[in-house]
C-alpha cells in the first residue's frame, strides 16, 4: 500500500460539520459529492498529501446511518491508497482478511475502491482505494 489517501469521518451534520474542518484544517472544502449506492454525502478537505472525508447519511439504511446510531460521530475509516486494487484484494484474500465487496466498486473522489472487514484489523474498518485513470 502507498499513502493513508484519506481519513473518514461519520457526522451528522454537514454544513456544521464543513465549517467546523474549515475552521479547525484552515482550508475549504475542495468537493462535495453523493454516492447514491452507498447512501451518503461526503466532503473533502485537502491537509498536504492526505485527505479528510466527512460522511453524512442520506438513507435510514446506510453504513454511516447504522454507525452513528451505535457509535456517534467519530472517524469511521481509514483508506489506503493502492497501485493495483485487484491484485492488493487478491493479496488480502489470500491473507485471510474478509473483504466487503467481492469486486472493486466506484467510489467518491474517481476512486475504485473495497472495505476490509474491522473484525479482521483490530476495529477498524479499512478501505483500499485506486485513482481510476
Ligand atoms: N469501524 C469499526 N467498527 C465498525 C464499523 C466501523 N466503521 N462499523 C461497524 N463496526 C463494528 C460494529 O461496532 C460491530 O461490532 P460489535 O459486533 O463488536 O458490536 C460490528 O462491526 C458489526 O457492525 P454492525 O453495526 O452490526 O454493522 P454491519 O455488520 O451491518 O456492518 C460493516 C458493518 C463494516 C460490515 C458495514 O458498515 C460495511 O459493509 N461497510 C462498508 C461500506 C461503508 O462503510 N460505506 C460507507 C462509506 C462510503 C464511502 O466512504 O464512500
């Protein structure tokens, strides 16, 4: 794996939740975009060579619905960025990791992407990601 690309945060509110990193990272939001098949909104803020994302949920029945219901607001992801997704999901199968999508799906920010499992890296969920070129 090459860089941690980004850092997910679940909030609940995101106008708050934009001008609160805006204020705190001393930057703005450089995008904002829904992904319909995930159930959430996200924004992104550039701090040098890594990324924050926040993550609010538009359906009941979203990953980051569920998560703020049990959890609360937090980070809920870290992602990895990778050269070759097929081959590192190759790699972790054959590691034993359980991968949460049996193939790569499209994601935000022109990202490829797969979620790893938290049960098999010690709570926390793991997400590998590849630019699409
Ligand atoms: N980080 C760490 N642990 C998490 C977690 C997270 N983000 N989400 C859930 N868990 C834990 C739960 O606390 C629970 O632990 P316990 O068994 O100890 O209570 C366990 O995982 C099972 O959780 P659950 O609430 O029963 O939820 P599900 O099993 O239904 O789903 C997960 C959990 C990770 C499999 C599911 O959220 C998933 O498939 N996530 C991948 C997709 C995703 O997160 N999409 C949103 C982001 C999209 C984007 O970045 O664009």
């Amino acid at each position: 794996m090459n860089k941690i690309e980004h850092i997910g945060i679940a909030i609940k509110d995101m106008q708050q939740a934009c001008r609160t990193y805006e204020k705190l990272l001393g930057t703005a939001c450089y995008k904002t975009e829904p992904v319909e098949s995930e159930g959430v909104s996200t924004a992104f803020f550039k701090v040098g060579q890594n990324k924050i994302e926040l993550l609010a949920s538009t359906r009941e029945d979203s990953a980051i619905a569920k998560f703020l219901e049990k959890k609360g607001e937090g980070i809920h992801h870290i992602a990895f960025d990778v050269e070759d997704i097929y081959a590192e999901m190759e790699r972790l199968r054959g590691e034993g990791f359980t991968l949460l999508n049996a193939e790569p799906k499209k994601g935000a920010d022109n990202k490829l992407i797969c979620f790893v499992h938290p049960k098999d890296s010690n709570g926390v969920l793991v997400e590998l990601c590849q630019e699409i070129r």
